[in-house]
C-alpha cells in the first residue's frame, strides 16, 4: 500500500547570493520525498516538499554575513482513512561546505496565519547542521485525521481545515559567514531530511528523506575575489605591504595606530592574540594557568585557546610573560603548534648555524625552513631565534602561514583568503 502525503514540509528560503551580478528573484520546485514507516498496513508515505527559493542582492561588506530566512510550513494533506498522532517534527538541513559561523534564530510569523508560539519552537545549529525541532506542545500529540472529505483537525489550529495548507511555522533566519577563495565556486544547499515522530501504531520515528539524494533546495555563488584594501599606515615598507594589508583587513593583526612601526618588538600576547585570530577564533575548551596574566586582558580567551590547544607550552612557574618580546625561535613554535604539524615528522634538515643545541624549537624551524614560513638571513644559514621578533616580521611570519599548504589542521577562512 503507498499513502500519499502532500507536503510533509514546505521549505521557503530567502538566500544572499554573494555576487556583484545578483539580484533579487525567486523560483519554485517540488522535490519528491519518500517516508519509510516500517508498517506493512501503512506502506510508504509519499511526500512532495514545494521549495521557493529566493536570491538577494549581495551583502554590503565583502566579509559581511549573509542572511537567509527560511519559511517552514506543515502539510497539505491528500484525504486517507486513517488518523495519524505526530508527536513532533525535525528538519535537519546540512550547513554546505563554504560557510563558517552559522547561527539560527527564530523569527515572529505572520500574522495572517495561525503559528505555535516562538517558545514552541527550537531551532539550533548542531555542528555542520541546522536542526528545527516542532515538540508536542502543548497538545500531548498532534492529532492529523486523514477523512473521506478531505477534513483534518491540528492542535495549534483547533478549527477544521478543510483542503488547504496547515499550520505554518515561524520564520527562521540563518546567518553565516561565506568564505572565499580566489576563484569562484558555487554553494549548494540540498534539501533536508525530515523525520516525523508519531505514536500512531507505535510507529515512532518515520524518516523522510528526498527520493533524489542529491536534490538540491537552493545555490548561493560565492565571489571569484577578495579585495584587500591598502593599509593606512605610512611607515610601511612595500615588501611588507601585503601581509600588513592582509593582517589587517582580516583583522588577524590590526594595531588601532596610525604608524604600525614595523621594527618594534612584537609581544606574546601580540602573537598568541594573532594567532588565535588566524585561526577564527576559536572557543577555548578550558583557562591557562599562568598567574602573571591580568584579569580580563584582551587576549585572556586567546591563551585560553592557546594553552588548551598546546600552542604555548606550560612554564614551571606558570608565568606567560605577556608583555615580554616574543622571540623568533618562539614565534616558529607557537606557528607551528598552531597548524598542528606533527613533531618527528621527517622535515628535511636545515641549514640554520644559529640555532642552540637541544632547542625545543628545533622541530618547528624545520618545518619552517621547508616551507619558506619566516625571513632568514645570509642566505638561509641564520634564523636568529633567539633575537625578538618584529612586529613586521610577524605580520609576515602570519601572511607566509596563511598561504602556504601544509596545514595539518582543516584550512580556517583566513587561509582562504590568503591563498593565491
């Protein structure tokens, strides 16, 4: 036996497509579900979601979020002699590759249709997805009557619908970040699994999943480049030019002066803070224990990050030393912790004669000697780790990382952008 349901779920989103072309516009589909519910009396339900999709105009930043709204609405229902009790639904869609940041809110609904309320819905973002939960309430089920004249009966709407479209949902806004290569690509929204939970027959959970799987619900093109704007500072050198720019723009390293002084010495909050940035921020899984750090620095949820992440390496005496000049042999350390290089890994030997014996860095300035990550000097045979590192030498030290392709830990954004 297969039952027909019509529109399970209608998916209306409202996309950004991030273009210096786009423009408003919309388009209709109807992608065909099928719902397995176990149930030889019962057979599959079959499930047409309508999908209008809409494109707006470009964001006005070029690192600015793009908003997409999606409207959720609750089904038409083809006429059966049965009754089914829903317990709730969940529409899991998958956050496509090229977006970072994601967030999800609930919006108010029209007023012109009957909604539940806000509270009655949870709508959240669980890893690489977005997951809108509809629960029983606060009817203990939702009671869909499936009659021979096309009647049905819904909790949130005590009157009887007669042929027309059900509850529909609240609206949902999801933000994200894109992220930006230097050519163009195009990312795919496909459409999202659907499970309605029913206590009907004790059937429990009836996933419904698009009978095409690659089915796509909406595009979005992201941009084919990036353009960084000069930095303001007048006491730049032009070889150093692009990676302040960069560092800069991306807010990876941005000093709020007009002179970025370039031969200054960087501190180690400097570069635990940059370095943090570089990799988009990440939360911190626990609070470093260094006593020497003021309460609420800027960059406390940096070294959190840091010392969680084994990018700073613990002192005995659990000082940090904040404001000292970090030190370039440091410096390639903390940067190769950071894009987590695996140590014993067979870096070809450096030709550095300026390195110390036994230097708990040595690792890393092999792998940064291989890949042409910091400046040296007298044709590759000096390093200068033990010498403080310049604010200009790690702007640079930043941007090399930021474009080169040996990161063992997945790409962030600002490598994205830095590529090319």
């Amino acid at each position: 036996m297969r039952t027909v349901v019509r529109g399970l779920v209608a998916v209306a989103l409202a996309t950004a497509l991030v273009g210096p072309t786009a423009s408003a516009g919309a388009a209709e589909a109807s992608i065909p579900y099928s719902c397995e519910t176990g149930v030889p009396a019962i057979g599959t339900l079959s499930a047409p979601i309508a999908v209008a999709t809409t494109t707006a105009p470009e964001p006005a930043g070029i690192f600015a979020k793009v908003s997409y709204t999606a409207d959720l609405s609750l089904p038409d229902l083809t006429p059966q002699p049965f009754a089914i009790n829903f317990n709730f639904f969940r529409i899991t869609l998958d956050v496509p590759d090229g977006l970072r940041d994601v967030k999800v809110k609930v919006q108010d609904p029209s007023p012109a249709v009957a909604n539940p309320r806000l509270d009655q819905i949870a709508a959240r973002v669980v890893g690489e997805q977005i997951v809108v939960d509809v629960p029983a309430v606060p009817a203990t089920w939702r009671r869909f009557h499936f009659g021979t004249d096309g009647n049905f009966s819904y909790p949130f709407n005590t009157a009887t619908q007669s042929g027309g479209r059900a509850v529909v949902l609240p609206r949902l806004k999801v933000t994200a970040m894109p992220t930006y290569t230097t050519t163009g690509r195009t990312i795919t929204w496909h459409a999202p699994a659907v499970d309605t939970f029913t206590q009907f027959f004790n059937i429990g959970d009836i996933p419904c999943r698009p009978d095409d799987p690659g089915a796509v619900l909406f595009q979005t093109t992201e941009t084919t480049a990036v353009a960084i704007p000069p930095n303001p500072h007048t006491d730049v050198p032009g070889g150093l030019d692009a990676a302040v720019s960069w560092a800069r723009h991306l807010k990876v390293y941005k000093l709020g002066t007009a002179r970025f002084s370039p031969s200054a010495p960087a501190t180690r909050s400097e570069a635990v803070l940059a370095l943090w940035n570089l990799v988009d921020r990440p939360t911190p899984t626990g609070q470093h224990p260094f006593v020497d750090v003021p309460a609420n620095a800027p960059y406390e949820a940096a070294l959190d990050w840091a010392f969680g992440a084994g990018v700073v390496r613990p002192h005995p005496k659990n000082k940090f030393k904040p404001t000292a000049s970090v030190l370039r042999g440091h410096l390639a350390d903390m940067v190769f912790r950071t894009v987590e290089a695996d140590e014993g890994s067979p870096w070809p030997a450096f030709a550095y004669t300026d390195v110390p014996a036994g230097a708990f860095y040595a690792e890393a300035l092999r792998w940064i000697d291989a890949n042409d990550i910091m400046i040296e000097y007298f044709n590759g045979t000096r390093i200068r780790p033990t010498v403080a590192a310049t604010r200009g030498d790690l702007a640079r030290t930043l941007y090399r990382t930021a474009r080169s392709t040996s990161w063992f830990r997945p790409l962030p954004t600002t490598v994205l952008v830095a590529a090319g």
